[in-house]
C-alpha cells in the first residue's frame, strides 16, 4: 500500500468552484468537476489503480523534489534536481472571477527545465463519475477529447501526445530555458473544445493568476505574528469556499481516513453550518468583509428555506448550492486510501439532530454586523421565528457536534451553544430595536445556564464533560469562553482547563474526546485533532497562560505540510490524517494567531 503517497503530500489548487491535489511527485490524484462535492475525475487517492491520475513530472524520480507556494498565492511549483538538470511543474486553476456556476475547469500545468537537461512524462487518464464511467477518446496530435456519458474533457498540449488504450501519454525532454505546457478542461457533454494553449498566452494568465492572489491578500488587515502562515490559511479557506453561493466546504476531499485502515472515511466536500458560521469571524478579523457577508446571507438563507429533518429550521451541512439532500453511498469498486474501506460518497449525518449549529448561526449573524438581519424586516422575523422555536426545542438529546453514530446524548456543548444563541439574539434585538420575545428568550439563557452548571459539572473532576451524567472530557468545550458563556479566567473555567489538560492533551496535541470511555459507534481509534489544538491555544491565550499557549502553537505549525496545510488529524508518528486540507483546522488556527497576537501584543504595552 505504498504506492499511496501520505495524505500531507500534497498542494492544492483551485478555481473557487472546485479544486484539485498535485502531489510532490506532479502528480494530480484527486479532482472533481464541475463543483467540490461532483464525481471524482481523478481519484487515485482513493484507488491507486483504478481512480484516475493525471502525471505530468521529470520521467525518472532518482533526484531531489521540492514544492512550494508561489508566495500568497495558490499557484504550485514542483521542483526537481539531480546532477543532469533542475526540472519545475507550475499548476494552476484560472479563477472565476464572477459569480456564475460554469461546467468548464481548467487545470493548468507549465514544465520549463532551469538547468540543464530533463525528460519529462506524461499520463493522462481521467476515470468519470468516481471511475464508474467509460469514455471513449478521440486523439489528435496535440489534443486528446474524453468523452463520457454527461461529460467530455480535452487534454490540449504545446508537443506531440499518443494513445495509451482510451488514456493518452508522451514524453519531452527540455533544455535550458525550455518550456512546455498541458491543459486538462472539464465540459458538458456538448461542450467544445477551448482555443488551443501557447507559450505567450499561458505566461500571461500565470501573472495574471499571481496578481489576482497577492491583491487579495493584500486586502487583509492583518499584519501581526506569523502573517505568512495566518495568509497561507487565508487563501486555503478561500480556495475551498464556492464562489457562486459564498458558502466553503468542510474539505477538498471525501474518504480520506482518520485512522490508516479504519472505517472513519467521510465525505467532507459540503458546507457545515458550524464550520461555516465560526469562519466568519475569522474572516472578519482578517479584513475580509466581503467572504464573510456572502456566506451570512447564505446561511440566512438556509433559515429562511426552513428545510432541516422532521421540521427543524435547519439542517447540519448542506451542499454548496443550499441543496440539502447528500445521499450517502459506499463506492464499493473502490480500495481506498491503503485499504482503508469503506469509501463514502455523500453524508448519512445529513438529518442528524444537532441543536448546536443555532448557537454558531447567530454567532455567525452577531460577529457578522447582523448582515442579515439589518437587509430586511423579514430576515429579522426568520431569526425571531427560530429562537422562538429553540425556547421549546432546546431540552433535547441530540447526536453532539462530533457526529457520533453511537446514540443520542445531552451533550454539554449543545446547551451551551443554544445559550449563545439566545445571548446574541437577545443582544441584536437590543442593538437595532428588533421586535422580539425577549421575556422567553431570556428564561431559556438562564434555565440552559443552570441546567449546565448543575448537570454538565462533574464534582469529582471538577470541570464540565461531554455529556450529563458522564465524566468523559470534550475539547468542543473549550469555545466556551470565546462565545462568553463562562469568563476565560473564571475558576469553574481555569479547573476545566486543567482537566483538559490532564486528559486529552499529549505533547500539546488534543483529543477531541476519548472513544473508549465514550464509544462512538465506530470501530478504530483516531488521532489528535488539530482544530481542537488551535482551540486550546485560543482558551489558553484568553486564560492568561500565554507562554504555554504560544509554546503550543509554535508546536503545532510544525505539523503542517510542506507548503502549510492541514489536515483534519494529527497519529501518533506525526503524519496528517482524515480529509485534506480541513477548512476547520485552517480557521481555527486564524482564530487562534490573532486571539494569541492580541494577547502578546497587550502584554507589551
């Protein structure tokens, strides 16, 4: 199974409507088209043989490789050097710079040897609808059409390619100097193929590509501590958000596991009201106001359309578009990523009852401004309406915030985040003289604080625990004192620190919660966290325990990539696990570098 290259090897690409992985090696082996959450085209991520990759790399590997960044933006460049020559690959997805879905994507790939002589390959073999589909190619000397049922792609170069079955192949050696190019374009079934590329034409959309990302992060307020790690985050949440409808997707990739030949595989490319909402204010932060509005009247949206499971006004993750319907299927034809089976298309966690996301909706529209509540009279009441709802749907078990699928439970961070919804709905119909039932709105705060503080506190632990009636720790909690529900230097806090500390942190690193002292209905084990890393360092920094905190997260960006991305998890050698890279863990360490920069930055006045 090591034919797979480990999950962390990889940069990302995209075009803010989909997005693909390039491998240290040049080789693509996970994109779908025409959106994030559309059948796979190459998957060999998930199937080494039968997925589907896209190589386009120096013909023989024995020399030393090398990727990186272009600085601030998303273009990649692989580098290779052995005494015969230095060889790049400079890939790339043009942006689409309005807000219209398109069928067409354009991957981008530029070889140019910097010295010396290098032979480079090429393979191409696109595997439609998660490699279910035939096609059928039709080859012309510089340009090989993929056609499928519901789907064409064309390969066009700027040098001679050949058959190789119903996929295409060719190899190139270049001088000095020398420089070549490959672009793969997803279609319609009818589509028709794109002009041809050329050297002069592809120089240019590269600078044009450069200028489009180092403008945008040039907007960014932020230029405290570690701006180059906190833009690389900016630009990866940027890179997995849908243009058209401003809503970001959980992950790039479905299927990916939490534990190397576990059953922990999920798909990941949906919008997560939670994720979504808590990027808000990282957003914010940063400057950019724009992302941040756009996807506030999505989710106002979402409570508007009211389509949640079994009347709920919401429901847990939707697809990009708002469609709530992500049918979950097991791609049975599929190996997964070193055995790891089952693979999984969609998401059975759609309907699952989670009352936390009210708490993270109105945080998103409270940080936001009240973006949507101040564009109509009619949003406010959609808002009004569902706080009405919570105050008799609050008391209730649900699945919790981790998606177990061992049972429902009264899960602690549930009630808390219905009491930040309360909190911030109450507070906007203060702020901008809203109509509402403040009386009823303000007896289920405090009932839910109560309720939490008698029910949710272990006396023997001294902190508050996953789940009433249990002593089982979750890092989930340590949001608390960034929505305000306990003060970050309170004792009831600072001891449920301590206890976290105690269990669930290793080498600073932090478990979510431990699955053999709560099961979750899965089999395996998983790794520590990484969004619940960067929120400890949060909490920390808010404590007042800034030496540990800053040490903690110093620890932790050496767990990025080589180009700086996360995944979801970290195992136990070190290596990143789970889907890649994870918006979650991006945001939260935003959230986390300015929370701590502030820290230090008023220590030193």
């Amino acid at each position: 199974m090591d034919r797979y290259p480990p999950i962390a090897d990889h940069g990302l690409v995209g075009d803010l409507q989909t997005a693909a992985l390039v491998s240290s090696k040049g080789v693509v082996d996970w994109f779908a088209a025409p959106r994030f959450d559309s059948p796979s085209i190459f998957a060999a991520l998930l199937d080494h043989d039968g997925g589907g990759h896209f190589l386009f790399a120096p013909e023989h590997d024995e020399g030393t490789w090398r990727q990186l960044y272009y600085p601030d933006t998303a273009v990649v460049v692989t580098r290779f050097m052995s005494p015969d020559g230095v060889g790049e690959t400079i890939d790339y997805m043009p942006v689409h710079r309005g807000l219209t879905p398109s069928d067409r994507h354009t991957l981008v790939r530029v070889i140019r040897t910097v010295r010396g002589t290098v032979r480079f390959a090429l393979e191409c073999r696109p595997r439609f609808d998660y490699a279910r589909a035939p096609h059928q190619l039709d080859l012309a000397e510089n340009e090989a059409t993929f056609r499928a049922p519901g789907a064409t792609a064309f390969l066009q170069t700027t040098f001679p390619i050949e058959r190789d079955g119903q996929d295409v192949r060719a190899s190139i050696t270049l001088e000095a100097g020398e420089v070549a190019a490959a672009v793969f374009t997803t279609g319609g079934e009818d589509s028709a193929a794109p002009p041809p590329p050329n050297a002069d034409r592809i120089t240019e959309e590269v600078w044009d590509q450069i200028d489009y990302w180092q403008e945008w992060v040039r907007t960014s307020r932020y230029h405290g501590r570690w701006a180059e790690t906190v833009y690389r985050s900016a630009i990866t949440l940027k890179l997995l958000t849908y243009a058209p409808s401003g809503a970001p997707v959980a992950a790039a990739t479905m299927g990916l596991p939490e534990q190397v030949g576990g059953e922990r595989n999920w798909d990941y490319r949906y919008t997560w009201v939670r994720d979504g909402s808590l990027s808000v204010r990282a957003l914010l932060d940063l400057g950019f106001v724009e992302e941040a509005t756009r996807f506030t009247r999505w989710l106002a949206d979402r409570l508007y359309a009211h389509e949640g499971p079994d009347g709920e006004p919401l429901q847990i993750m939707y697809r990009v578009d708002g469609d709530p319907h992500l049918t979950e299927e097991i791609l049975g034809h599929f190996e997964g990523y070193r055995g790891s089976y089952p693979v999984r298309a969609g998401n059975a966690a759609m309907d699952q009852l989670q009352l936390d996301i009210y708490g993270e909706a109105l945080y998103a529209v409270s940080e936001g401004r009240a973006v949507a509540v101040q564009s109509s009279y009619h949003g406010w009441k959609t808002l009004a309406r569902t706080l009405d709802w919570l105050a008799d749907s609050w008391d209730r078990p649900d699945e919790g915030i981790w998606e177990t699928r061992g049972g429902r439970q009264d899960f602690t961070y549930s009630r808390v985040m219905c009491w930040a919804a309360f909190d911030r709905g109450l507070k906007i119909a203060a702020e901008f003289s809203r109509p509402a039932d403040t009386v009823l709105w303000t007896k289920a705060r405090d009932d839910i604080l109560e309720q939490v503080m008698e029910r949710g506190w272990s006396k023997e632990d001294q902190s508050l625990v996953q789940h009433y009636g249990s002593r089982v720790l979750d890092a989930s909690l340590l949001l608390i004192p960034r929505v305000g529900f306990l003060a970050p230097r309170s004792m009831s806090w600072l001891s449920t620190l301590d206890a976290m500390d105690r269990v669930l942190v290793s080498d600073s690193l932090v478990y979510r919660y431990d699955p053999k002292a709560s099961p979750d209905g899965l089999r395996g084990s998983e790794g520590t966290f990484s969004l619940c890393t960067f929120l400890y360092v949060d909490a920390l920094a808010r404590a007042g325990r800034l030496p540990q905190a800053r040490y903690t997260f110093e620890k932790m960006l050496t767990y990025a990539n080589h180009v700086g991305l996360f995944a979801e998890e970290i195992g136990p050698s070190g290596e990143q696990l789970g889907n890649f890279p994870q918006a979650f863990t991006h945001l939260s360490l935003i959230m986390a570098a300015t929370t701590l920069n502030d820290a230090l930055d008023a220590l030193q006045r």
